[in-house]
C-alpha cells in the first residue's frame, strides 16, 4: 500500500485550552474526515481518532476506503464492508490477501476491533489517542463492542443515493443562486 497523508493533525489546530472546535472552511481528503468535521466543521482529537482508524482499517483491508456499488447497486465503501463482515462474524475475510498465512488470528481480529472503536458514528464514543495506545501495546486486554461506523447506509441502494442527491440538489438550488458546473482547472507548479 502506498503511504499517504492522512487527515491527522486537526486537532492541533486548537488552542492548548480548547479540547474541540468549530470551523466554516472545510479542508481534507474525504473518506478520512469525520462525519461532525465534514459535515458540521466540528473538530476535537476524536476527528483524529476516526481517520487513525481508517487507516487502520484500509491496512488490514489492503484497500483505500472509497466509495463503489455492488452488481446489485448496494453502495459500499470500506467501513460498511468491514462492519458488515464485523456483524457477520467473519472479520478475518475481509484480510488483505497479501499477508498470506503470516498473521496471528487473534491479533488481525484486535485491530480490526480497535479500527472499528475509532470510526464509531458518535465521537464520545471513540477512544482517546492513549487508550488506543493501550489497546495495541496490551494483549491481555478486553476491547468494548464496537457500535456502528459514521456513514453507515443501512443497504442503501444505488438509487436511494441518487434520490438525495438530487433532492438535495434541488433543494439548495431553490435556496441559493449559483453557478454549478462540473469543470474544475488546476495549475501545476513544480517545486
């Protein structure tokens, strides 16, 4: 997998005083922001916290986490996979095929659990960096059950998806004139 750069580091953007924070300018690489950071500009170490466990999540997997459709038009991306194999009590098969026979059962199964703790929907449910510290140095530690990850679609389908879309499309359209296209330029400056 090629290393990349994540969205760590929001939280240090907050005041030593502050433990979160709020912002109108949203900036990130989607997949990896949190639901409140993405979708309200909230932000705290628990934003953090979410796209660790993303990572986490996208190394075992040995797949980014993006977004696609099954055959059956079902949208999925990874943490739908992950928790649905989680719920299905099949967690070892969503392991990279790359490991091979090289890992241990109970350790893959560890971090999958501690990735899923940490892109929990609810942010006060995610643990804090030292917990998950402890969580991957111990061995002799019982996990709590992961709860659902942010942006779980419930099996929606390829058209629900579309539907709000397009009613959100329409519905920002009646509220505000501006000019929507689906052209973008860039300029590429070499270092």
């Amino acid at each position: 997998m090629i290393p990349k750069i994540s969205d760590f580091g929001l939280a240090r953007i907050v005041e030593i005083s502050q433990d979160e924070g709020s912002t109108n300018r949203i900036v990130g690489t989607f997949g990896y922001m949190s639901p409140e950071y993405a979708m309200l500009g909230q932000f705290s170490e628990k934003s953090d916290i979410y796209s660790f466990g993303v990572m986490l999540l996208e190394i075992i997997v040995g797949k980014k986490n993006k977004s696609s459709f099954t055959p059956h038009h079902v949208a999925y991306d990874l943490l739908n996979h992950v928790w649905r194999q989680w719920m299905d009590q099949t967690p070892l098969s969503i392991l990279d095929p790359n490991i091979q026979e090289d890992y241990s059962t109970n350790e893959v199964i560890k971090y999958i659990q501690i990735g899923l703790l940490c892109v929990q929907n609810d942010p006060d449910a995610r643990p804090s960096i030292a917990t998950v510290a402890s969580y991957l140095s111990s061995y002799a530690i019982e996990l709590p059950t992961p709860k659902e990850p942010a942006f779980f679609l419930h099996g929606r389908t390829y058209s629900d998806v579309l539907a709000l879309e397009s009613s959100s499309t329409q519905s920002a359209n009646s509220s505000a004139q501006f000019s929507n296209n689906q052209m973008s330029a860039s300029t590429f400056i070499p270092r």
